[in-house]
C-alpha cells in the first residue's frame, strides 16, 4: 500500500517523489494547468493516515454501539458484558451519569489517536496512493455510520 | 427573565457552539472550495490560507467542545433515573419522553442517533484542519487531497447537522431543565 519516496507514482495527477534538504517531497504538476512546471509538495503520508484514523474511530463508534446493544447475548455466549464494560464514567471515573456511552466515544477516540500515531509514524516522509485510502476511510466512515443507525443497531438486540 | 445552570449549558452547547460551528463549516468550505491555483494570485493564496486554516481549526475545536459538553455535562442530566415512585418528570428528560408513545421515539431514534453520531464530526473536522495546516499554500496543487477534504468537511457538517436537528427537536419536547 505504501510507495517509496523514490519511486513514481500515480493518482489524479501524474505525481513523482524526490528529496530536499528539508526531507522527501511529492513532486505534482498543478491541477489544472497539467503542462505547467513540476512543483514539490510536502508527501501525502501523515496526511492520509489521518483520513484512516478518522475512518477507524468512526468505526470503533458504531462497533461500541452494536457491541452493547449486543451485551446481554454476548454475556450469556461468553460471559462477558459489554455494557457494564463501555461504563467508563463508573469504572474510571471518567464523568457521572453518562453511562455506557463514555466507553464507546472515549474508546473511539484512542483507536482514532493511536491509529494516526502509528500510521503517521510508519508513513512519515512516504507518498502513499491516496484515492485507495481516500476509498477506505469512506468505507470505514460508512460502516461506522450504518451501525449507529438505530434501526441497523436494534437488529442485535436481545428479545 | 433567567436560565437556570442546566438550561445555560444546554444553550452553549446547542446554539452557541452550534452556531459557531455552522459559521466555521460555511468559512471553511468556501475557502477550501475555492483554492484552485487558476483561481488565486499567488499573493491571494498567500492571504487565504491562514484564514482557511483559522476557518478550519475553528470548526474542528469547536466540534469537539460541542460533543464534550453535550457527552460530559448535558447528557448526564438528560438520561438521568428518575426516583422510585416518581410521576413527575418534567426534570428527567429521557423518562418524560419515554412516558409517552407519542413521544418515546425521540429518544429511541432521536437522541439514540445523535449521540453517537455526533462524535463522527471532530474526529473528520480534526483531519481537514491537519490537512489544511500540513499543506499550507501546496494545498492548491493537492487536488487530490483537497477533493476530499471537502468530501470529510461535508461529512462532518451531515453528522453534526443530524445531531443538531435531533437536538433541537428533543429539546422542544422534552427540555433539560
């Protein structure tokens, strides 16, 4: 998925890598002056591993959501309770009152941090083929979506 | 003519920090729109792009301080249980709403929906505001990449749009007091 800075790319527009003293750069044409001269824009790698991240945390919203809808046939498949688990606010002290839904959004945003740390760091300097992440994160980003639709979510209810 | 503590914090997380949010999208988007080398001087990009990202960084902060607010101190009072034997509910927003069929929906479909929807809008808000700050002025030879700013901008202004319709009609039914 990852293309090396010195490698040739392809995306909308015909795109090189090189490096400068300030570290790797992307070399494009302009957008819509495609004969013009070559310019050099930063690589596109910490960039698009946020478009990931937010597809991952979107999605880690709508799993929380189907999980604990889910909690009490999953504790009775395996004994675990994702309901009392999402508790934050309870189990850590992470606010009063706000119940199962400080788990979800609190666990969302770590997988939507850490997953952007850790890409960004692999990605780092890297021109990456951005319209196949671009594709992904919309698909994560409407997974995400569909399992906080509540008439999808009610379908993994108990009874 | 007084707002109680609730009633204050319910306005600042719905109308004031929505309000601002819509502003910044409309800010944010134009700018982001717009940023087409054909279209702009150099010297014009040069004095968009700190706006954009000011527009930008707006609405990702404000996202987030909208969803904190709402997640952390008004939902508490929205969901909370109501005592044993009480038939009152005008101070418990959920129970008074699930009181009734005519209005149960509000919640099982509104507020159930815009909770968790909600959240959607920072985490895509935050992404546009790195990407704008990140590229700077390259950002106009970046049509790639800004197609699909616009694409996670529009997003987040549908997910926190849903949320905020649901939140004012939920509101109107059934207000935290």
């Amino acid at each position: 998925m990852v293309t090396e800075t010195t490698e040739p790319i392809t995306a909308v527009a015909p795109e090189a890598t090189t490096s400068s003293r300030n570290g790797p750069v992307a070399v494009i044409e302009p957008e819509e002056a495609m004969t013009g001269p070559e310019i050099a824009t930063k690589p596109n790698g910490p960039v698009a591993a946020g478009f990931i991240a937010a597809g991952v945390g979107t999605l880690v919203i709508g799993l929380g959501v189907v999980l604990n809808e889910a909690s009490a046939t999953i504790k009775e498949a395996i004994g675990f309770d994702f309901n009392a688990f999402l508790r934050f606010d309870a189990n850590y002290g992470l606010g009063q009152g706000v119940g199962p839904l400080s788990g979800k959004v609190t666990l969302a945003v770590i997988a939507f941090a850490a997953t952007w740390l850790v890409l960004g760091y692999v990605w780092r300097g890297r021109e990456v083929p951005f319209q196949r992440v671009f594709r992904t994160s919309l698909a994560l980003i409407g997974l995400g979506f569909l399992m906080t639709f509540p008439p999808f979510f009610e379908l993994f209810a108990a009874g | 003519m007084s707002l109680t503590d609730r009633e204050l914090w319910a306005l600042i997380h719905g109308l004031g920090l929505g309000a601002l949010f819509l502003l910044a999208f409309t800010g944010g988007f134009l700018g982001l729109w717009s940023l087409r080398e054909r279209f702009i001087t150099p010297e014009g990009i040069a004095e968009r792009i700190p706006r954009l990202a000011i527009w930008t960084s707006v609405m990702g902060v404000v996202a987030w301080l909208t969803v904190i607010t709402g997640t952390w101190i008004v939902y508490p009072w929205y969901r909370a249980t109501p005592p044993e034997g009480t038939t009152d509910f005008t101070t418990f927003p959920r129970s008074l709403l699930l009181s009734l069929p005519s209005t149960a929906e509000w919640h099982r479909f509104g507020m159930e929906w815009k909770e968790h929807i909600a959240w959607i809008a920072p985490l895509l808000a935050t992404v546009v505001a790195f990407a704008v700050i990140y590229y700077g002025a390259q950002l106009t030879r970046r049509h790639d990449i800004r197609s699909a700013l616009l694409v996670f901008f529009t997003l987040a202004f549908a997910a926190a749009g849903i949320a905020g319709l649901f939140g004012a009609l939920i509101t109107k039914a059934a207000p935290v007091s």
